[in-house]
C-alpha cells in the first residue's frame, strides 16, 4: 500500500477568503484534517477552515499543552514541547502509513513562525510533503493599515517581541522597515526601543487583521494590554518612496 | 455619481491557483483591470489572471518605459519613473472619476516592493482603495524549496540584493534567517557576502518558484546567471529549533 500524502495548507490570517484556492482546493478534498489549539479554544485554523471541512473527515485536534504557564526559557518549555510535537507527528504519521492523506492546517504561512514546521521537521524525511504558502499576519496588517511597507532598496526585519530590550534597539536601528510580532506582555519593551530608535511616531498597532473584531491605529494612540498575537509596524523610509 | 473603488489584487507567485479566493472574486466582478509589464512582456500579474479577466472588461497595461537602461542612482531614473506613475495614476483615476471600480494587478503581495505602491501613494487620498494581500513570491520560494525558516525567536530580515557590499555584509551578519532578492547582475557581490558571513553552505537559490520552469538548488550547486526575479534563502538557526 502506498503511503498517504502530508499537504500543510497555510489558511491566512483570519478572513476566509484570504485562502488560497490551492489551499481551499485541498482542505475540500482531505480525509484527514489536523490542526493546533488552545486546550481551551476550538483553534483559529479550524475556525477559518469553516464548513470547507468534510463532514465525513477524520479531524486531528492537537491542543498545546500549555501556553504562558512554563516560560520559554525553562528547560522544561522545550523538553515538553518537543515531547507534544513527538505526539502530534506521531498521530499523522499513522495515518499516513495507512494510505490516508493528511491536511494540517496552518495560520498564516507554514514556514514563518508556525507550529507546523515541528511537525514537518519529523515527517518530511518519511513521507511526501506538500507545502501551500498562506497570506502572513504581517501581511494581513499592513493591507488593512493601508501601509505600504518597503519601497525601493529598503530592508524589512521580521523581529519577535520576545527578543531583550537591547537586541529589540539593535535590531531596529538596523531595519529600514520593521514587522514587530509576538506583542502581549513585551509591549512596553517594544514601546521604549521604538522611541529610543526614532520610530514610535510611525509605528501602527495592528490587531486581528482582517477579522470582524480587527482593530488598526496609531501606536501612540493605543492603550491597554495588546494581545500576543497582535503586530507593531514601522513603514520603510519615506524618502525611499 | 459616486466614484468607483480601486483594488489592489496581489496575485501570488505565479502559480494561479495561489491566488486568494478574495482576489479571484474581485478580479472575475471587475469592469477595469489595470497591470505592469515590460514593453516586450504581457505581464506576469496578466498572465497569472488568466481567464479570470472577464471578456467584456477594459484593460489598461502599463508598460514601464524602460527596465535596466538606466541605473537606478542616475537622476533621470527617478524623474521618469514617476512620471511614469504619474501617468499609469491619471489613466485609473479617469475610470475611478466615471465611477468605475478598476482592479489593479501586482505579482506577490501588493504592499512588498510592488508597482502598485506607487500609484496608491498617489490615489488613496482621493478614492476609496482596498489592498488585497497576496503570497509573496519568498513565501512562494520557501514552500517549493522546502525550507522552514524561522523557528523560535529568530529574526527574518529581507534584503534586496541591490545593496553595496558592506550593507550586504553588515545586513547579513545581523541576520537569524534571509531572503535576498532582486539578484540578477548582483549574483556574485551576493556570492561574496554569503562567504563572509558563513551562509554560503545554507543558502538555497529559488527561481520562478511555483511555475512550470521553477528551479530549487543548492546555492554553492547554482552555476550561470540568476534572473532578477529569482531569491536566494538562508533558513534561520538550526538551534532555535
């Protein structure tokens, strides 16, 4: 029997119709459909996925074991981590065996910050992987902030919230234009390395791009906590335009 | 009457059916379709469109007045180039003042290095504008080559290959993971950077990625010349995995 085929289908950054016709293609078709979550949420990729999901599939809910409760800099984060990602390949890679393909369901784009790529990291040596690039947050955001980002020969940095306060200035100082993501509890950090590097006056808060509830302003007009899965962007440079 | 709405449709890498959903319906709906080319090319944005372009609809091809006959650092680039804009900015806002909607094509994602940014600088103020993301042509590139790029808190810094030598090295250093683009005649001064930097062994060349004639190597394995559309990746660090 031939083994069964892995596509990742990268669903976008939240509105439905921001998936690729590929992507929309392939979840139709798919007797297996897997995806990541909260312990406590349904999962945002199954919620974009919508009613494109076979009533007759088999569905895979990977929920994470945790979230901010084990900081990422605890040995224990990535020992146990590595042991769910163990599972989560392990369970697709069953039913690969058995013949059955396999759609794992991404937000955003597969191969920028997301959970499918410790999967893959497992997989792709054993089994035949498809790939199918989604619209990215970043890019989600700055459709709606109506921002155009680099012009001419400008240098865009996608940098995580997560970084130290002086990598965060480092880093900025570098970057013609800036995508700062990761944002919750490190707002505050962001905020000061922004106005230490010269950009807090441009910098736009973008949250839940392209979803009903979105939200899209000046940073120094936001206030409150920011979500973690919410982005600061900084435009290039003006004079490059 | 009430003018007429411009969107701005990215139509993905070059594979049609990565185009979204939101772009094919908007693109099948409208009366004005608007693209970018080269004098002797249809256009690849055209030509990713496809038989989405309704027979009945007007299409206005704007073909740059020239590509690489004068260097981007002489004056006169500039100066024509936005007069260039100017112009392709005049001929849809006729259509848009008639209140005509007019759908404006661009490779990749709209707001990422596109044509279409220049005709937005000059339109949004006075007419309604939506900017539909779409999969960039890196994303494109990272999915064919297989790359996952970033992991864990990894910086993504996107680089056009236009650059000097010494921003190219300096960029690159600060570097997790990369995108180098606009290669072309900067081939070898790229070559060079990667050296310097300890990135040649990791860099993956990429060319037409998602059409027909895509190639996907080993950079150090990438003999003759590189189009100026083709991308070279350095996938971020091992570690972080």
């Amino acid at each position: 029997m031939t083994t069964g085929h892995l596509s990742i289908l990268g669903m976008g950054p939240g509105d439905p119709e921001l998936m690729t016709l590929k992507a929309a293609r392939l979840l139709r078709e798919s007797p297996v459909v897997a995806w990541f979550c909260r312990h406590d949420r349904p999962g945002h990729a199954r919620e974009i996925a919508g009613d494109l999901v076979s009533p007759t599939a088999t569905t895979l809910r990977f929920a994470y074991p945790f979230t901010t409760e084990i900081p990422v800099s605890d040995p224990a984060y990535l020992v146990r981590m590595a042991r769910f990602y163990d599972d989560c390949a392990g369970r697709i890679a069953t039913c690969l065996r058995d013949g059955q393909d396999v759609a794992l369901l991404c937000e955003g784009d597969p191969f920028l910050f997301g959970s499918a790529m410790y999967v893959f990291d497992r997989l792709h040596d054993r089994f035949p992987c498809t790939i199918v690039p989604g619209i990215t947050a970043m890019a989600g955001c700055w459709s709606v902030a109506q921002a155009p980002m680099v012009h001419g020969d400008d240098v865009l940095c996608v940098i995580p919230g997560t970084l130290d306060a002086v990598s965060l200035t480092t880093r900025l100082e570098q970057a013609d234009a800036a995508v700062i993501m990761k944002l919750g509890r490190n707002l505050e950090k962001i905020r000061t390395a922004l106005r230490q590097t010269g950009r807090e006056e441009r910098a736009i808060y973008v949250e839940r791009a392209t979803q009903p509830q979105q939200r899209c302003m000046k940073l120094t007009e936001m206030q409150g906590p920011a979500p973690y899965f919410s982005i600061i962007l900084v435009p290039g440079r003006e004079d490059a335009r």
